[in-house]
C-alpha cells in the first residue's frame, strides 16, 4: 500500500501558502477532507487504509493559521470554499466531494452552498451545527457550550483559550489528547486510549499549533457566530452522521442539521460518540466510491 504524503503545500491566487495531506488512493474517487477544531491534515491518515480499499483519493486540506496553511486575517467561513475551489484547480480535480468532520462540517456545507456544481457529494460526520438554534447545544458538555458562544463574543477570550490550550499540547500532546477523552462520552474515551488513536490524535493536534494558536482562536469565533449562509439554502444531498452519546456535538445539534438540510440522508448511532468517523470510515467513504461522476481530469 502506498504511504501518505502529508507535508505538500500550494499556493492560492491571493499568495496565501496551504497545506494538504494525499491519503487512500492516489487514482481514486477525489475528496476533500476538512478536519476538526482544533486539527489539522493529519487527521486524513486516519483513514488512509480504508480509503485505499475503496478506491477514493483523499486530499485534506490544513485551514488557514492551522499546520502549514497560513493565517488569513478576517476570514470568513464562506471564504473557504474558494480556497478548496483554487486547491481543486491546483492538483487538476475538476468534480469532487466533500467531507466535514466536527468543526469541519460547517466548512463542508458552506462548499455545499457556494460551489454545488463542482461537488459530487457532501458528508458531515459528528457535524458542529448553529450555536444559537433553540435547543441545539442540549447535552454538550458546558465548556464547550460556554467556551464557543463566549468566545463568538469575545475573540480576546477564544485567544486565550486557545493559547492555553496550545501551550497544554507542547507540553505533552498525549497527556492532552487523554484529559480529553476524560471529558468525553465513555464510549469517546475507550476509542482514544487505544494506542495508535491516541498517538495519532497526538499528532493531529500537535500539528493545529504548529504556527500557534492563532488559527484555531479565530475558528472559535467563526463557529460560534451566523455563518454567514442558511441551511434551508443548500439544495443538494448532505449525508450526516452523528453519534447519540457523543457530548461534544450533542445530537440535538445533528437533529437541527437534519431537520433544516432541505435534502439530508441522517444516520444516527445509539452506541457512538463524538470518534465514529473512527470505526465507521469504511461505511462513510461509500458515498465517494458510489459517486455519480466527479472524476480527476
């Protein structure tokens, strides 16, 4: 099996540098791969073995401020799906699907809503839904809930968090990665403390503060305002999963993705948390392998 590559960069029309990962099969089915809050492109190793298997091509692209992606000043979530656009262009894709994961998924519906004909399918996996829907943070865990709507408010406290946070990972990243767990769902924590998980998840986060914690501070207040689109808006099909014991996006917030999303296919799983992207990629990656059209050029 062909390793990885995950250290590429490109450059965007602006001049802005962005890294991606390569990950399954290099002549595979093409999809985008956005990671979660904090994260980055390493994430996409996680489901490299499965993707080979189903013949998809993973690029997972670092947003910016995050891994080696440079930070954009004022961005705004609808800016991304220009820059996967130009990505896209960049390494000759011309149709590809998406694949939002956590605080990803608002960054795979924004694609979903501004660029629908370049897609062949859009997946939100234990999607981060709109913080001030009625009833849509029922079961998150309060830091969460509190950290991201404060924050959305005060960008000097989401820098805070999230330089605290930054300075707990270049400490001990696996130390960090288990106090999570710890905060998550039981099912969450028995996934994690398996070891190639926890060091992969080490590594993904170790990588989000590579430039600091500049990126992720800025995610923070992106995801906890208005997106600057509706969910009503986007007409195409979103696949969603969300897991029913997961307590940092509760499923009352996968629920109002559901109901909203005009034309959703929702799976939810009674035993699963916030990681069953992790056991469940095989399944997930269906939806890029049985694509109509959306071919490399």
């Amino acid at each position: 099996m062909i390793p990885p590559r995950t250290d590429a960069t490109l450059t965007v029309r602006d001049g802005r540098t962005l890294g991606y990962a390569q990950c399954g099969d290099p002549e595979g089915e093409p999809g985008f791969h956005f990671h979660g809050h904090p994260g980055s492109r390493l994430e996409a190793r996680l489901a490299h073995e499965a993707a080979a298997l189903k013949g998809v091509r993973i690029i997972a692209l670092d947003r910016p401020g995050y891994g080696r992606s440079e930070f954009q000043p004022g961005r705004k979530i609808l800016d991304w799906p220009n820059d996967v656009a130009e990505a896209a262009e960049a390494l000759d894709i011309q149709r590809f699907g998406v694949l939002g994961a956590s605080g990803g998924g608002p960054y795979a519906l924004a694609c979903a809503h501004a660029i629908p004909e370049r897609l062949t399918n859009a997946s939100v996996v234990s999607g981060v839904g709109p913080y001030s829907a009625p009833g849509a943070t029922d079961g998150m865990r309060w830091q969460n809930r509190v950290g991201f709507q404060l924050g959305a408010r005060f960008p000097a406290l989401a820098r805070f968090i999230m330089w605290s946070m930054e300075r707990q990972v270049r400490r001990n990243p696996e130390r960090t990665v288990v106090a999570v767990a710890r905060a998550m769902s039981r099912e969450d924590a028995e996934t994690i403390l398996r070891p190639e998980v926890r060091e992969a998840l080490a590594a993904v986060i170790s990588e989000a503060f590579r430039q600091g914690s500049r990126g992720a501070a800025w995610d923070v207040v992106l995801l906890g305002r208005p997106w600057g689109f509706r969910l009503e808006e986007i007409t195409m099909r979103v696949h969603l999963w969300q897991g029913e014991a997961d307590v940092l996006v509760p499923p009352a917030m996968g629920r109002h993705l559901a109901e909203r999303l005009p034309n959703c296919r929702a799976r939810f799983f009674p035993d699963e948390g916030h990681l069953l992207v992790i056991d469940h990629m095989a399944e997930i990656l269906d939806e890029f392998a049985s694509s109509e059209g959306g071919h490399s050029a």
